[in-house]
C-alpha cells in the first residue's frame, strides 16, 4: 500500500479491481467515500460480480474473472495512445528514459531475448540497461545512458510503448468480455486525470486479495503500478497502488521480516556465496542509476549502516568490526524456503516436525491432501492456536479411517495461545503502520502470550547449547535475548484418539 486508507479522501478517481471494500473493509472505505462525497471523486470497479462496493460505483465494468491484466494492459495503451501521461514525472522519476541495451528483443514470437530451448530459461543479460560508463555484467550499471525526450526506440518508455501496442480494444473485448464501448468509456474516464497534460488531479488503484492471490498476482500488481507511474500517481497525495487489508495484516509479514528470504529492515539474507560482510553488501546494496547529485534518491545506498545496526541489536557486544559484525552468525540460503517447501520437504520425509503458530497450513495451502499426507510422516507436530483446526486435527480428515487414524504415529501437541483479544502489543495495519492495542480480556486458564510460549522455547534450547555445546553454538549462545519468563511447563499433549 503505497499511500494508506486515510490517503484516499485526497483522491479524485478511483480505479477498484479484486476487492470489495464496501463488504470486506467497511471502516476503511468510508475514506473512498470521503472522497465522493467531498471531492466529486469518480469510481470505477471492475469486477464479475456486482458487488456492494460497485452498488456506490460511477461505473460497473464486468470483467471475466482472471481478465485482469488484459483490462489494465488496454488502459495503458489508450493513456499513452491519447498522450494521457504524465511526461515530466516520467522524465525525471522513473526508469521510462532509460535505453536498453542493444540485442534486447521484445516477445513477438512469445519469448524474450536470451531464452534456452534446451534448458527452458532465460540468460537475462540482453535486459540490462546500456552504460554511460564502466559497466560490471548482470548488474545495473552505475550510470545509466537515458533520452530525455522519450523518443529513443531503446528507451524504456518507447519499448513499453511498442509491447503494449497488441492491447487494442479489440484484444480487451476478445479477453476479458468487456464490450468494446464500455471499455474505451472506463479507460476514458481514468485517465481523464491527464486531460489536456492536466497534472493537479491524482487517480488511486485499489486491490485486495482478488489480485493477489492469482497465480499471477505479482504481474497484475506491477501492471498497475506501471499504469500509475505512466500517469504520475505515484508518491502524490490522493493517488498511489493499494492493497487493501485489515487492522492486523499479512503485511506484517513483509515489514517484520517473517519470510524466509527477508531479515528485519527489509535486508536481503545472505546466500551461500556471500564469503564475509562486504560481499553481502555489494551484492544487496543498490547503486543509483544516475548517480549525480539528486538524479536518484537511493535510501537504500544505506544498507550497511542497516545491516550493522541489525547485526549489533541480534548479537550486541558480539557483533564487532572485527569479526565482520558477527556475520558468520546469520544463516545462509542455497534455495527457497518458502512454507511450500518447507511441506513438500515434510511430505518427502526430510523435514520431521513443524511448529505452527497461527498458521493453519491444511487449510490454506494450494493442496490439503498433500499437506495431510506430509503430517502423517512427522515425528511430531506443534500448534499454538486458541481452537482445534484443519491442522492441528488433520488425522480427523474426511476419508481416513480409524485403522489409518491408529497408523499416524505423529505426536502432536497444542500449545495454549491467547487470542488477539487477550494481548497487549502492536498490530501492522493496512497503512503498514504499527499501531498499539491493550488487552481486552485477560488470557484464560493456562494460556500465554505467543511471545511468552516462544521464549520460553527458545531459553531453553539455549539452554541445551550451553550444557552440551554444539557444531556451532555461537549464534545461538550471544543471541541478545532479554525477555525472561518462569519455568512453568507451558504445553499439554494432546491425545489423538
């Protein structure tokens, strides 16, 4: 979400595909509303089903589900068709002047430049950008040649000109099942923000997990942004890319570095081939594209002052310059560890328990079956939940069998969390901001604070590293840990039949 809910009472069109806000997020669309009611803000949404949200619209446009990206690719070709774009913004705030290298070739046959038949993939060195000085090969040059005027048939701006050419009404109509006139009327109307190359009104774009969770939801969402940075939309009041999600959100996963691939700060984890620290920070330090002075805002040139503010906050008086700020402590990824592999690793018997804190991976992974099957083969399954669910019950699944059910020898064991009702601390909103809640109700029985049940966990495998030392104890025994907890037993055993 690049601007925040509150942000959307400044906008003067809104464009509302995969979501239905009226429904699914009524506090926060009173804003959108806000919108209309003060500022004459049209909205558009375009989805299968009349929705509550498209009862308030400006205009309903029927889409064929998972037509998406057809719809958004028409209205960029009609923008910049119509000159409905936002040229100085696009001259001196996006990669849009930027040239291409020569030998870059646009998919006319399907395929991009540098694809293997034999191996099925791509060699990505035509894509690069053409220097304007020394260059390093595979990586961004630090000096970029661009064309000012956009004219440049390598440039950015005249390549994505020429690749969404193809998306005629015609083509829109053919895909998504949206009539020729209703949807040259739509792309009319949202781009109308750039009428006559006015630049005072803004146009937002909101989504929900109807983008989201499509297979190919990250190409619909960079669609959209590249129809908002064509628009100049972007880092402006009232315009922007949002997500829509609650007051307690998976965002947090992102900003609170929950994904196996992300350390707090949004620092990349090192791989297997980062030898010491000043090989992790060339690798994942970006270098501006145009380095003069102001021509790239590059915030992130200050990774190494991130990464060792981290390393001394994970590791304090054991992350010294000396010893690389304790880099060799943090782990290293050779592959994905994404949840998907951590299961289908279970599944081929590599992986032999899981911990589960609210999440029920049963029920929200791509194939439950298989997510049953790969619990049968555990040695033992932890699950923090304030309810039995799909997981922590997967031996009761439909289709199995008392004779299977005695089988399972899995161990499982339910911890006895507290419910968001019954903690203190701090929830990650849609606007990504962190914002603090009491306790309504204190936790009942035996019940306890995730962040209790999981110090506890941790205190005492450190425990064990210290009583019986390890290949590599180190990271485990200087971890800076100061929440202390008493040494009551926190878990049950759960028995399965």
């Amino acid at each position: 979400m690049t601007n925040g809910w509150v942000d959307i009472k400044n906008t003067d069109m809104m464009l509302i595909m995969g979501g239905n806000p009226a429904e699914n997020h009524p506090c926060g669309f009173k804003w959108a509303i806000e919108a209309k009611r003060q500022r004459n803000a049209k909205m558009i949404v375009v989805d299968p089903r009349y929705t509550r949200t498209a009862a308030t619209a400006d205009m309903h446009v029927q889409i064929r589900a998972g037509a998406d990206i057809a719809f958004l690719g028409g209205v960029i070709r009609y923008a910049i068709e119509n000159q409905r774009i936002a040229k100085e913004y696009l001259v001196n705030f996006t990669n849009a002047p930027f040239l291409v290298q020569e030998g870059f070739k646009l998919p006319e046959d399907g395929l991009y430049s540098g694809f293997d038949e034999e191996s099925k993939t791509y060699d990505r060195a035509s894509w690069n950008y053409e220097a304007r000085g020394p260059s390093t090969p595979n990586t961004l040059p630090g000096n970029v040649a661009f064309d000012a005027t956009l004219e440049h048939p390598r440039s950015v701006y005249q390549l994505l000109k020429q690749q969404f050419s193809r998306y005629t009404p015609e083509m829109v109509e053919r895909i998504t099942g949206i009539p020729q006139d209703q949807f040259l009327k739509a792309a009319d109307v949202f781009t109308s923000v750039r009428k006559d190359g006015d630049m005072k009104k803004t146009a937002t774009i909101i989504y929900a997990v109807g983008w989201t969770q499509h297979s190919f939801g990250t190409q619909i969402i960079r669609t959209a942004a590249m129809l908002q940075l064509l628009l100049g939309n972007v880092g402006r009041a009232g315009g922007g890319v949002n997500a829509l999600r609650g007051h307690s959100n998976i965002q947090g996963a992102t900003d609170m570095a929950g994904l196996y691939d992300s350390l707090p700060g949004y620092l990349k984890i090192p791989s297997v081939d980062d030898k010491d620290f000043d090989a992790w920070m060339k690798r994942t330090t970006p270098t501006a594209s145009k380095p003069a002075e102001w021509e790239s805002f590059n915030y992130y040139s200050n990774t190494p002052k991130f990464a060792v503010s981290l390393l001394k906050s994970m590791y304090g008086p054991a992350a010294k310059k000396e010893n690389n700020w304790a880099f060799d402590y943090l782990p290293k990824i050779d592959r994905e560890y994404s949840w998907t592999h951590i299961w289908d690793d279970m599944y081929r018997g590599k992986v032999k328990g899981l911990i589960a804190f609210g999440m029920n991976g049963v029920a929200i992974g791509p194939d439950s079956q298989k997510n049953i099957d790969a619990l049968k083969k555990a040695k033992f399954l932890v699950v923090c939940d304030i309810y039995p669910e799909e997981t922590s019950d997967f031996w009761r699944a439909p289709g199995i069998t008392p004779e299977e059910t005695k089988a399972i020898q899995t161990e499982v064991y339910r911890l006895p969390g507290a419910g968001f009702a019954e903690k203190d601390g701090t929830f990650v909103n849609s606007a990504r901001w962190l914002t603090w809640k009491w306790a309504a109700v204190p936790t009942p029985g035996d019940a306890k604070l995730d962040q209790e049940i999981l110090s506890r966990i941790f205190l005492k495998v450190r425990e064990l590293y210290r009583k019986e030392g390890g290949a590599f104890p180190d990271p485990i025994l200087n971890l800076t840990w100061n929440y202390s907890v008493a040494a009551n037993p926190l878990c049950r055993k759960s028995p399965r039949n």
